[in-house]
C-alpha cells in the first residue's frame, strides 16, 4: 500500500521529537498526492568526483547559481532530504513528468530498503537537443513511500559516514556524456591531433629532404655542365690541332713538289 500525503504528515507529526524523522531537511509543501517530491541538494562531477554544492549567492549576485546540463550531459544529483525507514515501510523514487517533458531523464528507479537512514541520489541525463538548467532546491524525483507486509528479516544497514563522500566515488565512474559521447570525441580529437602532428612531422622531413636535394641537385647540376662545357672545349682544341697538323702537311707536301720540279729544270 502506498502512503497518502495525508498518512505521510500524520506519521512523521507522531514521531517523537527526539526521534529521527521520517524525512528531514524537507518541504511540507512538497508532500503532495500520495508522495514526496524530493528536491535537487548537491550536484557530483562525472569521472572527477568532485562535490558541487550551490550554498548560497555572493552578495552582489543577482541570481542564485544554476547547474546547466548540455546535450547528451550526464550528471549525479544529490538531495536535499534525507529519508529514515522504519521495519514497516520502504520507499521508491523516480522520474518527474515535468523534467521528462524537458527531455531530462532518471536512469535509475531506485528501491529504498527498511531500516536505510541517508540522502538519496539520482543520475540525470539531458536527452534534449538543447542546455538545461535546474536551480537549487528543484524537484528532481518522485518518492513514494510503501508498507511493508511482515517483518524484515533484516534491516538495511545505517548508511556510514558522508553520503556525498560515497557520491563522490561512485561518480568517478560514471562516463560525463550518455554513451561517452563527450569522451569519444575527445579520443577521436586527440587521435586525430597525434595523427596530425605525425602527418606534419613527416611532411617537414619530406619537404627538409627535397628542399635539401634542390640545393644538391642544383649543384651538382652545374658541375655536370660545367664539365660538359670542359670536354666540349678539349674536344674543340682536338680538332683545331687536328686541323692545323693536316693544313701544315699539305704545305710541307706542296714545298716538296716544289722543290722537285725546280731541280728537274
């Protein structure tokens, strides 16, 4: 059987004063229907654990600080109040119908055991295309609290220590995105700057190498022609002697004959 508003108030009105209530750091307000509407406490930081508590404004700030959730953005919400069962009652909690309509979702549905004395958290993704906020004290979940037929045989152990300490840790494993989108993009980022980088490296070797071999090449180029126009030369010297050495035996040749024909006369 599910407790109405009405019950709710009564019971945690009867509880004695120096008794923990039913629930505490709570709004009556919120005690509406047949549940209690929990309200938004401390935000945990994906992978880094760290504990963002609102508190309150600076004093010259002219709102109070918001948490603005992006797109596909995953985050652990604690809550305000803090709930204690008795052996006859447990508790559940989840999704808001106006958060859903904001495409603000809660993945866990969660179960609260008799005998459990602690806040509560939640993670909410942001399903929409576009940011969200929530402001301190927003209702976050539904709680709904249950009889219990019988007797447990045992009871949910008190929650030890801080609650946001065991918050903290257990968001250290929780991806910053639905799907690790945000982390996917980061590996593929970085992939592609080392890529890059090794893609740049390489090409400045390249470019070094031929820029380097332009010179060489430039070089070795004129020396080749160089030596080109040397046995050009050498080979022209060649033939100017070959030349001369045949014009001056024609010459020697024709004083011969000379010669002759003036002894035979």
């Amino acid at each position: 059987m599910v407790l109405s508003d009405t019950v709710i108030k009564k019971r945690i009105a009867e509880e004695p004063a120096a008794a923990k209530k039913l629930l505490r750091h709570y709004d009556e307000k919120n005690i509406r229907y047949c549940g209690y509407e929990l309200r938004l406490g401390k935000v945990v930081s994906p992978k880094t654990g760290e504990v963002l508590s609102f508190g309150e404004p600076p004093a010259h700030a002219s709102a109070r600080r918001c948490l603005v959730l992006n797109p596909s953005e995953m985050v652990l919400l604690v809550t305000k109040e803090a709930v204690n069962l008795p052996e006859d009652l447990c508790a559940t909690y989840g999704q808001l119908n106006r958060l859903a309509n904001q495409g603000l979702m809660i993945l866990n549905t969660s179960i609260v055991e008799p005998g459990y004395d602690g806040q509560l958290s939640c993670v909410l993704v942001n399903f929409s295309s576009q940011q969200q906020t929530l402001s301190p004290d927003t209702p976050i979940a539904k709680l709904n609290f249950h009889e219990v037929a019988g007797k447990p045989t045992v009871l949910q152990e008190k929650f030890p220590g801080k609650y946001e300490d065991a918050a903290s840790k257990n968001a250290t494993a929780l991806p910053q995105s639905l799907l690790d989108i945000s982390g996917v993009a980061d590996r593929v980022s970085e992939k592609v700057d080392s890529d890059m980088r090794k893609n740049i490296k390489f090409g400045g070797i390249i470019i070094a190498v031929l820029l380097i071999w332009s010179q060489v090449e430039g070089i070795l180029s004129n020396r080749s022609y160089q030596r080109k126009q040397t046995d050009l030369t050498l080979q022209q010297v060649q033939l100017d002697y070959q030349k001369s050495s045949q014009e001056m035996q024609a010459r020697i040749s024709q004083l011969e004959n000379e010669i002759k024909q003036s002894k035979n006369k």
